[in-house]
C-alpha cells in the first residue's frame, strides 16, 4: 500500500530528528541549531551524509572526515521508528489513530534511546508526551474505564476519554513514585529516578490505566531477569548499577501498544472485510 511506504520513509526522516534529540536533549543542546555535526571533529555533517540509514551503510559506520565509528543506535532508532510508523498506518490505516500511535511510538522509541545511552529521560518527551497524550485522547478515545463509571455520561465519549487518560496518568505516576519513595525509605538510597514517573504518566495518557499497570508489571519482570543477568555476566555490583528502567517501561509500552492495540485493530479491520 502507497500509505504505508509513505509513513514508513516519514519514520525514516522522523527517526533520523530523534536521533539528534537523543544525543542533545540529555546535554542541554539546541535540536536546531548548529546543523548536525560529528561529535568527535565537530565536523558539520552534508546533507548527502545525512541520509537515514543509507548514509550510516555507504560511509562504513565512520565519519568522512575523522573516521570515528559511527553508533549503531542511529540506523536502529530511524529503522524502529519506520517500522512502527508502517505498521501503525498498514494496521488502522491513514487515520487519527494511526497518527496517535505513531507519535506515541516515536516518543517511545527516543526515550528508550535516551535512557540506554545516558540514562536520562527528557521533559521534552516525558511530560510533553503526557500533554499531547491527553490532547489526543479527546479525538481518539480510551477504552471505557474507571471514568466512565464514576463520570456523568452527560459529558461525552471524548471527555470522558479525557478524564481517563488523566486518571490513569495520575495512578499510574502515583504508584511508581509511592514503590520508589517506600525503596528509599527502607534502602535509603535511590531506587527510582522521577523520570521513570513522569514517564508512566506519559504512557498512562496514552494507552490508559489497564495498559499502563501491565506495562509496570511486564517492565519490572524483565528488567529484573534483565539486570540481574548482565551484573552476573558483567560482574557489576549490584548495590550500585543503575538499571535503564525507563528503557524496559518503553519497550513494554510499545510490545502493549503494537499487540494489545494496533495489530488488535489490524485483525478488527481484516475480519470487517
């Protein structure tokens, strides 16, 4: 379909933007200004060097001019972020809500970057995404939950989407802050960074309160097996590794959004035909 070649080379161009976020929002860089430059000669990068994927392939994965290596997470986060972009679009079509869950991938897909390489989740996407998850809950809305019991049907489907998308962005931030306040109080130190907050909050606009707490549950899982398997492979200590957390909560997002929603609507859209 032409739609989905169209949204996946528009992940390509929008992934190749967030891999500039994820390198300058965690150092307080303008993601404007100066054009893009090798971090290692300060270089300023051609627009022919600067194709998505391609450029990474032809030059080798090193810079044409100081002939540093060039990471792997920059072809991997344009290639997720297309991927997702095609399948968003192939499975609900060119639609309000293939838009919604694109954006929300692309958000997911920066700050699991960002979290990995410099464990830092930015505001930018964190409560920004929070924000823009609200936005669109009221022109895509929410399976009924909680609001829609304790809320007056008076105030419409796209309020009361509203109203969940809140709820759940309350609930969900509240209880990862209350684990993590009860971990410091009894370990007195750090267990959880309040960007893993506001990036459950973020999650919790976007997809509600039910897929918001599996998504908590499916993270902690596999970030503990996760952990726990390279600190013994790694021999680190494990009093003081810090755990990408926010890293694991974006994939578990993102497998629950693909599976649990867009590829659910692929199958609806299929048994419609």
């Amino acid at each position: 379909m032409i739609e989905t070649a169209i949204a996946f080379l528009a992940g390509l161009l929008i992934g190749s933007f967030l891999n500039v976020c994820v390198y300058r929002l965690p150092r307080e860089l303008s993601v404007v200004r100066p054009r893009s430059f090798c971090p290692q000669c300060e270089k300023t990068i051609a627009w022919y060097d600067n194709i998505p994927v391609l450029s990474y392939l032809f030059l080798g994965a090193k810079c044409r001019y100081c002939r540093a290596r060039i990471p792997f997470r920059y072809p991997l986060v344009e290639l997720a972020t297309a991927a997702a972009f095609a399948v968003c679009v192939a499975a609900l079509g060119p639609t309000l809500a293939a838009v919604k869950y694109a954006i929300f991938s692309a958000i997911l897909i920066t700050l699991i970057a960002s979290d990995m390489e410099e464990r830092i989740l930015p505001d930018e996407f964190t409560l920004g995404g929070t924000a823009l998850g609200l936005l669109l809950a009221i022109f895509v809305p929410l399976e009924p939950g909680w609001a829609f019991l304790l809320l007056p049907q008076a105030l419409g489907t796209r309020w009361l989407s509203f109203a969940e998308a809140a709820l759940a962005a309350g609930l969900s931030s509240g209880i990862i802050w209350l684990v993590g306040w009860l971990y410091q109080k009894l370990r007195h130190r750090e267990g959880l960074g309040f960007g893993d907050v506001k990036m459950i909050a973020m999650i919790g606009a976007f997809l509600g309160l039910k897929a918001a707490l599996a998504t908590l549950i499916m993270a902690s899982l596999f970030g503990s097996i996760a952990g726990l398997i390279y600190i013994f492979a790694t021999r680190k200590d494990a009093s003081t590794y810090e755990l990408p957390f926010g890293s694991f909560l974006g994939l578990a997002a993102l497998a629950i959004a693909m599976f649990g929603q867009v590829i659910n609507g692929w199958y609806a859209r299929m048994a419609g035909l």
